[in-house]
C-alpha cells in the first residue's frame, strides 16, 4: 500500500489503522457529524467553551504563522458551565 493510506469507506476508517487510530478517527467523524460536518462550527464552538472554562482562546496570526492569543481567560470556569450550558 502507499504511504498515503486511502480511506476504505466513507466513514473516514483507513485500512491500515491500527485500533486506536480507528478509534479516534471514529469519533472524530462523529463529532463532526454533530455540527452537521461544518468544520468552522465546531472550532467556534471549541473556542467558546474553551473561554467559558476561564482559559485563554488562541489562534494563528496569518502574517507570522505564531499562536496569539484572541481572547483573554479569567483562569476559573464560567457560571454558564456551572449551569450546564457549557
């Protein structure tokens, strides 16, 4: 087989995989079946809850290629996610 392993199926499991690697591909496509395949919906929704547990929100400056920091966190969780809407 080539170095670059096509997928057997559509549901993103590969040949070769060993189990684990089957494993998180698994759930990788079903979190993102979970945002209707909208990959941008899910990161805005990673960063949203990454806020809301008082941690910092970073993402890549296009000009450097550095992480930077976008939004600040308070270092201790949300009352949202205390209510369970995190």
């Amino acid at each position: 087989m080539s170095e670059h392993a096509i997928p057997s199926s559509s549901d993103g499991v590969y040949e070769d995989d060993d189990p684990v690697m089957a494993e998180l591909r698994r759930i990788r496509v079903e979190q993102l079946a979970a945002y209707g395949n909208d990959l941008n919906r899910m990161i805005a929704d990673d960063r949203r809850r990454t806020f809301l547990q008082g941690n910092d929100v970073v993402a890549r400056d296009k000009r450097t290629g550095r992480l930077v920091v976008i939004f600040k966190g308070s270092g201790k969780p949300s009352e949202e996610l205390d209510r369970g809407r995190g």
